[in-house]
C-alpha cells in the first residue's frame, strides 16, 4: 500500500457517491487509499482488495509473533527435542487412524 496523498485521496462523501466508478477505477491504478470525509471528517478508508488482504495477513503474524512472545515470557516453550517428540507423536496417532 502507498502512502496516501492528501491533494489526491482525500474526498467528501458527496463526490465519492456521485463518481463511485471513477474511484474505484482511480482506487486500482494508483495503489493508494482513499479517505471519505462526511462533514469534513474522517469517515471512511477505502482500500484494493489486495491491500486488506495484506493488512489482514500481516495483522495475524503479528498476532502469532505476539503470542509467541507471551507464551515464551510465561515459560510455555520446549526443547527441539521435545518439539521432535511431539510431532512424531502426533504423526503415529494420525496414521494409526486410517
């Protein structure tokens, strides 16, 4: 995502309305966000597609790289060892299944 520019992606809700082809066109070509404003504030961020994929994908790394922070700061780690065992273990009870 590019970084927004206030002369360009900035724009009242009554001009999104009336040209909303147009600025979805503008939204895909030009990488940037737009800002609504309703009464001459902040309403609304418009983003591609793609671009909240990316913010919803970065947003669950940094959930998990969080809690793994948590998780090893409260002690809750292992060994690799220990991870070793675990998998293989997993692994035998998975196929013992089928």
């Amino acid at each position: 995502m590019r970084a927004i520019s206030i002369s360009n992606d900035i724009i009242p809700i009554a001009e999104f309305k009336t040209n909303i082809s147009r600025w979805f066109k503008i939204l895909q070509t030009s990488g940037h966000p737009l800002i609504i404003t309703q009464n001459s504030k902040p309403a609304g961020v418009l983003l591609s597609a793609s671009d909240y994929d990316d913010l919803v994908y970065r947003k669950s790394f940094l959930d998990s790289v969080e809690q793994g922070m948590v998780d090893a700061d409260s002690g809750l780690t292992m060994t690799t060892e220990e991870l070793r065992n675990s998998l293989n273990s997993r692994r035998s009870e998975g196929n013992s299944c089928g």
